[in-house]
C-alpha cells in the first residue's frame, strides 16, 4: 500500500504544469504623427505561458515575428510564428534574462515583457 502512495505522489507532482504566464505590454513601433490615428478597437495583448523553454500561446490569431533581445539591446533570437501555432520550443543554449517581443505582421505596435531562461 504504501508503494502506491509514493507511486501516486510521484506521479501527482510530475504531472503537474509549472507554466508561468507572461506579463506583455503593448507599444507601438513608430510613435511619430505619421503612424496614427490608433486603431478603433482596443488591440488584443497575446497571453503567453513560459514552461521551461516552451512559449505557449493562449489566444494566438494573428501572424508575429517572436524576438529575444539582450540586456545589450542585441537580438539573440527571432522566429516566425504563424497564427495556427500554439507552440514554440526556445534553443536551450539561452539563458538568462530576455526581452520578448512579438511583433504582428501587420500593425503598428508590438508586444514585450521579460523572461527569464
């Protein structure tokens, strides 16, 4: 019996998700006169959930260019992520502290936050 328990403990607690949901702010690209009137409808900030170096995407419906920047403000990483994935796997040679950006095909602005690898 007592087999079982540790068993089902063990099981319990690797099952469970450690995903931590990214805080992204939204800003636009070029805040010069030329790139407004803003858009009319309030822009739709992604929910992302970082899992290790699994970016997960809650409510992905447009196409971006997902961007890791440095603390040198240099861009170690870039891919494209089209609207239909919900999953990017980060190279696990990164490590540290990162500026996430995700930046819509189209539009004016861009998504950021911080995470860390």
């Amino acid at each position: 019996m007592r087999n079982k328990i540790i068993i089902f403990v063990f099981l319990l607690l690797g099952g469970a998700s450690f995903a931590k949901t990214v805080n992204l702010s939204a800003s636009l690209i070029d805040p010069t006169p030329a790139s407004y009137p803003l858009p009319k409808s309030p822009v739709i900030i992604p929910i992302i959930d970082l899992d290790d170096y699994v970016v997960t995407f809650q409510n992905n419906n447009t196409n971006f260019s997902l961007q890791l920047i440095d603390e040198n403000d240099n861009v170690v990483y870039t891919n494209y992520v089209p609207s239909t994935l919900t999953i990017v796997t980060l190279p696990s040679w990164l490590s540290g502290e990162y500026e996430i950006q995700l930046i819509p095909d189209s539009g004016d602005y861009y998504f950021y936050g911080t995470i860390n690898l």
